[in-house]
C-alpha cells in the first residue's frame, strides 16, 4: 500500500483500521454525529493524496520527520472511536462531552496536517521534476526552455495505468514465461513481438505487464503505449503524459526525441519496461533512437505485424494450437451462467476454419452462440466459401465477415452502427455520447439507452469492446464514462464493407490525411459532388490544412479528428446544407483553438455538436445563430470566461437548445449566467468540474429543466435556493459532491423530482422537512452514510421511496503500491 510505504511508517494498517470504524460508528450512533462526519470527510480526502503518490514513487521510501507521531495518534484515535461508539446519550454527563467532542476535533486537525505534510512533499517532488527536467532542456536549447515554462497553465497529469487483458485466454502461458526470462535479465533489450494481426500480441503483451514478477521489478517504471499510426511527436507525448510529468508541445521530432532521451537517462540504473502495442513500418525511426538511447536494465517489448530485423531475431506468435482453439471456442459460444448445446461436428469444422485466430474463433464463436443448428451449418458453408484464400489476413478478413454478415440478415442497423465505428482513428477509444449523437439522427435512437443497447449487441457478438471507467453500468442514463474500443482488424473489416459499396454512391467516406498528402481524387480539378451521409477526415500533427473544396449534398454527420495545436473547419463546410451532427475532436495532448467556428451559421439542420479538448473562448468570440442546434457537448474544453465576457447573447445563438452537457472542463469556477436564457433546455449536466464552486442563483428561470447533474463538482458548496422553481426535473444527480452541507430549504417545491442521486455526499448534514413535500419521489441513491438522512420523519411519510444504498469500495485497494 503507497500510505503504508511513505516514510517507512506503518500508516496504510492503522488508517484502514480507523476509517473502518469511522464508518461503523457514524453510520449508527447518534452522538458527536457532526464530528464524526468532519473525520470520515477527512479521511476520505486521502484518495486524492494517494493516487498523487502513485506518480511519486520517490517519496514513498524517503524519510519524512514525524510520521511516527502520526502514527500513534492515529492508532489512539482508533481507541477514541470505539469509545464513542459505546457512549449512550442518558449516560453522558455535561462533563464529559466536551472532553470526548476536543479529541475528535484535535484528531480531525492531526489528520488534516498529516495531508499537509504528505501535499508539501509532492509539490516538492513535483518542483524538483520541473527544475530538473528545465535544466536539461536549457542545455538543448534555451528557447525551448521558455516555450515550456509557458504550458505550466496547461499541466496534465500523468497515469501508468495498463489495459486489462481478456478475462479468459489461451495458449499465451508458455509465451509469457519466455518473454519474461528475457525482461528479467539485467541488461538492456528490444524485443519484438511479430504475428498476423487478430493473433493476440496485444493480448500477451497486457499479460506480461500484469505478471506478479514483472510488476516487482519495474515497478512504476512499466509504461504501456499505443503507437498504431500516431506521429513519434504525439507517441513521446502521451509517454511524457504517463510519467507524471508536464506535457510540452513537441512540435519537432527532434525537441521530441531530446526529451526521451533525457527521460531514459535521468531514470539511469532504475529498471524500466516500455511497452510499445501495435508499431507500424512508420515508427521506426522512434524505434532507432530508442535502441540508440537505452541503458541497462532499460527494456523495450514492441508488438509489430512486421519484423524489424535490425533490432535482432523477432518473436514470432503463431496461431493456436487445434486443443487451444477449441477450448476457446467453447468458451465463446456457450453462455457462462448455463450449459449451452455445441455440435461438435460442427464446432471441428469452424474451428478448423478459423485457422487458430484468437479474434476469428471469438467472434464466430459469439456469434452461434445459443443459436439452432441450421444457423451453425450456414456459418460452416459462409467460412467454406473462403477457404481458397492464400492471404491468412485476407483469410481473417473472410472469417471475420460471416459474423457481419449473420447482421445483415438478423439486426441489419447493428451492422450498420458497426460500420459506424471506422469514422474514428484507430486504436482510440470511441466516445460512446458520441455514437449516441450519431445514432439518434441516423437511425432515429432517440433514447440514449437504445444507443447504448446496441453497443451491447455489438460487445455480446465480439465485434467491439464497452468498456468503463468505474467498471459499472450506470442507471440513470449517464453514459459519459462509457467507451467503446475495437481490434484494428474489425476496423479494417469496417472499412472493407465501406468499400463494397457502389462508386460514387458511397454512403461512408473515410479520408485519412498525413503531412500534407491529400488523395489524388481530392486535387482534381473537376471534382463530382460526393453523396455521402457520412463523413470522417482524420490529420495527423504534420498537416497544414491546405485542404481542395468538396461538395457533400447529402451528408448529414462529419467527424473531424486531428492532433494540431490550432485547427480550422475546412471551408466547404459551409455548403453542407444537410448536416446533422459534427463531432470535433482533438486527439492531441493541449486544448486547440478551433478557427472558422462560424461557417455553421449557415447550415439550417444542424442539430448536434460536440467539442473535445477545445479552447472555447476561440469560437465563442463569432456571432452566429444556430436555429435548430438541440444538443451541445464539451468534454475536456477550455471554457474560462467564454460566455461571460463575450459580446454573445446565447439565447439568440441557441434559442433552441434543449441539451447541453459540460464534462472535465476543470477551469470552469461559476457557471456563466447567460446559460439561465437557454428557456428551452431540458438538461443540463457538468460533471467531473472540480473546480466549479457556485451555479447562478438565476437558474430557476430554467423551467423546463427535466435533468440536472452536477456529479464529481468536488468545489460545490451548495444548491440555489431558486432550484426550487424548477418544477419539471425530474433527476437531480449530486453524486460525489463532497462539499455540499445542506439542500434548498424549500426543495420540497420541486413537484415534479422521482430520483435523487446523493451518494457520497458526506458533509450533507440533515435533510430539510420541506422535503416531505416531494409526493413523486420514487428513488434515492445513497451511500451507508447519507441513507441515515432518510430515517424519520421522512421514512413512515415518504413511503413509496425505494432507497437504493451504492456500496463504495473502503478497503484501502486505492492504496495500492505499484
């Protein structure tokens, strides 16, 4: 456990011992209930602390004075709290109160100086990593030390967090104790893992990482990097991003390939594992300084379909062996809560078919699973059809399509939102608000529910991943923390259906731009109208946007990815009349400023925008008026006084906005209160805003308001007192807000709420009477501690509530050493 590490002091055992009874006590007596709930607040406070210790490895073994003092308070604290628990009200004399009532506040301030102490020692780890990282720069170049100082306000903290590998794998065990004989030795290496795509190099290598032996020995120094068809410079960046470091702007490979350098070095005798997932023939130029630059003990394990055999002989992963694949396939195509019936004459010969592909077997698997037998022998005749092919990836490819194949028949539209998946980069995670956005105006999926449901179809059949960042499902329609990921070679099977369709008719287009090198379709002089519906143009860091005019009569969705510091709307934008849905999306590690924001003024059937890590106040300085704008989404944007200062009357640019979600914008403070004009909005949600400390008290004037969500606005102090207008919300969602004491005295005018979201709010104090008030109440989500809020008078009146207790993880997991 980090805690426990820090200093050499036993802190980790003692402080789980004291949170544990923190929670048992508060959650039953009566007494010193205030006190209690300070502490408990306190502790809890320590998650933060912790997860900043994760990215200070250097702390946790350095001598800090008086930690053992902390201890021992702590440890009597411990004692202090079993008392309290047995202090029965009619026993407790005047005296003795205030005695037990000063130990609680004096152990409240020890704890509140323990997070002090510890929070000083980061800022000091922080600083020295600055300094020295400044310092060697100056060395390179002085200029850039000063274009680096000025992306302090841009700091971007870093994680090492590696992705899971599947829950159920094979045939991969003997390949990981070899590797690892490799990686443990303690000398420098490059190993290079080869295979045909869909054979599980990622998959192995995921399980590497995770192995007990390789975990101790590299500690917080194993770093795992999607590469795929990233520029180096953005490569670099997303490592510099997972060390904890500050992020600067590499706009060269050179300035790039100086800061790896000096990252390898400054780590010196350290072990240290860099997983480099997915390399193209493109990247081997960061693979040729790597080699140049690594140390001892310093090991680089790269998964390639190619060899590159000038870093020496590549480890070959093959298919799976004929009793592997089988096993696999059973596993696939059978439910895992019952028996399911398998013919096995027919699963041999789809196996066998299959050719030992981990992705084939899978997915075919997931896909005759719980079917008829009839539906088993098309899928063997479908796979016999292609086993003429000499390609093993075209081969793949062939195996891949009789599942996508199975859904034109059966669920043609989730063929169709599987398609949709290849109009983002590869090897990124997918938004899954934004398929929500495209979905609702393609195939009419007007619930978001619906959406996501079809995400599930596609995860139940193998042909993509949902995955979340708390690891549960959320049910209340919050779909923020959703994501979807997918194999590259399902994305390579998407882009060969896009190509199936008639030239000229299209429905899909793709444009992938590197450097300046548009398609030779593009620079014709004479270019036809394309009639696609949708549209997707992916740059990478090198391209200047020099881009030739297109016409898209027809198209309705355009997504835009790019990895620029500033980033303009290409200008035939202008003229698609149609479009629906326009998802921008900055795939670099700064926020971008967004030019030509005001050519949308002039598309009438725009409905939906989303905006990720975009510089607002950029676009927010164009007048324009967007009439049929319903939903706008920002997501890790820069908002600052956008709206506030700005000559833009919002209700005039979106008199019919009926959405409008804010997530991760962490220098929004107040919200703007021009967003009270919005007399249309149905719901409003920021989240993840930690820094947002008040909301206008003007926002009863949002009278249609039917959702509000503020979950994880850590700053929040409290609710306007005129929420009490907001008649028609039905969901107010305050999950995670810690620093709200107290609800609206008269919340109970609120006629129209059914569910509140309250859990983890730990500093709420009592629950005003107004509240019996609220006659269509069906639902609260709570923690154990603010379940207590609801006892009575609230229970016997309130009597059609169902309480639904969230239970939170308080076994110290999160104080893991790495």
């Amino acid at each position: 456990m980090a805690l426990e590490a820090v200093g050499g002091a036993a802190l980790g055992a003692v402080f789980g011992t004291l949170l544990d009874g923190v929670i048992a006590v508060s959650s039953k007596t009566i007494m010193f209930k205030t006190h209690l709930r300070d502490l408990k607040f306190t502790m809890e406070s320590f998650q933060q602390v912790d997860e900043d210790l994760r990215q200070h490895p250097n702390i946790l073994f350095r001598p800090i004075p008086g930690l053992e003092r902390f201890r021992i308070q702590m440890k009597k604290g411990v004692q202090l709290v079993d008392k309290c628990s047995k202090v029965r009200p009619w026993k407790l004399n005047a005296f003795k109160k205030p005695i037990y009532t000063s130990k609680l506040v004096a152990l409240n301030a020890s704890l509140n100086t323990l997070l002090s102490v510890l929070t000083v020692h980061i800022i000091s780890d922080t600083r020295a990593r600055v300094i020295n990282v400044a310092t060697t720069l100056n060395q390179i170049d002085a200029n850039i030390v000063a274009q680096y100082q000025n992306q302090n306000q841009n700091q971007i903290r870093g994680w090492c967090a590696i992705p899971e590998p599947p829950p159920f794998t094979v045939g991969l065990d003997v390949h990981v104790e070899e590797l690892k004989m490799e990686l443990l030795k303690d000398e420098a290496s490059m190993l290079v893992v080869t295979g045909l795509g869909g054979c599980g190099k990622t998959t192995l290598a995921q399980k590497i990482c995770k192995d007990q032996k390789v975990k101790e020995k590299f500690k917080g120094n194993l770093f795992f990097v999607t590469v795929s068809k990233k520029s180096n410079c953005l490569v670099v960046q997303e490592l510099c991003q997972k060390t904890g470091s500050l992020v600067p702007s590499f706009q060269e490979e050179a300035i790039a390939f100086n800061w790896l350098q000096e990252f390898l070095n400054a780590t010196g005798q350290d072990p240290l594992l860099l997983v480099l997932d997915d390399v193209s023939p493109g990247s081997d130029s960061l693979l040729d300084k790597l080699d140049e630059f690594k140390r001892p003990n310093h090991n680089i394990l790269v998964t390639s379909r190619v060899h590159f055999p000038r870093f020496g002989p590549a480890y070959l992963l093959g298919t799976l062996e004929p009793g592997d694949a089988m096993t696999l396939f059973r596993h696939s195509a059978s439910r895992s809560d019952r028996s399911s019936y398998i013919p096995d004459n027919l699963a041999e010969q789809i196996v066998q078919h299959c050719k030992g592909f981990p992705l084939a077997i899978t997915t075919i698997g997931r896909s005759v699973c719980e079917q008829p037998t009839e539906i088993w022998e098309k899928r063997v005749a479908e796979l016999s059809k292609g086993s003429s092919i000499l390609d093993s990836e075209d081969y793949l490819l062939a195996c891949l399509k009789s599942s996508l194949d199975a859904l034109d028949e059966r669920m043609p539209i989730i063929k169709e939102c599987f398609i949709d998946l290849a109009l983002f980069p590869e090897g990124r995670s997918i938004p899954a608000v934004a398929l929500i956005d495209l979905w609702a105006e393609l195939y009419g999926l007007d619930k978001d529910s619906w959406s996501i449901a079809n995400i599930h179809e596609l995860t139940n059949r193998n042909l993509a991943n949902l995955v979340t960042r708390n690891g549960k499902t959320e049910i209340d329609g919050y779909y923020s923390e959703h994501f979807v990921t997918q194999h590259d070679m399902l994305r390579n099977l998407a882009i060969h259906q896009i190509g199936q369709d008639e030239i000229g008719k299209e429905k899909r287009l793709i444009i992938d731009i590197c450097g300046d090198n548009l398609p030779k379709w593009w620079t014709e002089q004479k270019i036809k109208p394309k009639m696609s519906r949708l549209l997707s143009i992916s740059t990478d860091g090198l391209s200047s946007e020099k881009w030739h005019d297109m016409h898209l009569p027809k198209a309705e969705v355009l997504v835009l990815n790019f990895q620029t510091e500033n980033y303009g709307l290409p200008k035939f934008v202008k003229k698609m009349s149609k479009l629906k849905v326009l998802i921008v999306t900055n795939y670099g590690v700064f926020q971008a400023d967004l030019s030509n924001f005001k050519l949308l003024g002039s598309l009438p059937n725009l409905k939906r925008i989303r905006l990720e890590r975009i510089s607002i106040p950029s676009i927010s300085k164009n007048s324009m008026q967007l009439m049929s704008l319903h939903k706008i989404s920002l997501f890790m944007c820069s908002i600052g006084q956008a709206f506030s200062n700005s000559s833009i009357q919002i209700l005039e640019a979106f008199p019919n906005l009926v959405e409008l979600n804010i997530d991760y914008c962490n220098d929004l403070v107040e919200l703007p209160v021009k967003i009270c004009d919005l007399i249309r909005l149905k719901k409003l949600s920021i989240t993840n805003c930690h820094k947002l400390s008040r909301l206008p008290e003007e926002i009863g004037k949002l009278e249609g308001l039917e959702v509000l969500r503020l979950r994880s606005c850590t700053d929040l102090v409290k609710l306007p007192g005129s929420i009490k207008d907001l008649t028609k919300l039905h969901l107010l969602d305050i999950y995670k807000c810690f620093s709200i004491k107290e609800l609206p005295e008269d919340i109970g005018e609120m006629s129209g709420l059914e569910k509140i979201n309250m859990g983890q709010c730990s500093r709420l104090q009592e629950l005003p009477v107004s509240v019996l008030n609220l006659v269509e109440l069906r639902e609260v989500i709570c923690d154990d501690y603010t379940e207590n809020l609801w006892g009575e008078p609230f229970k016997s009146n309130l009597t059609k509530i169902k309480i639904s207790v969230v239970k939170e993880d308080f076994n110290l997991n999160w104080l893991h050493n790495l």
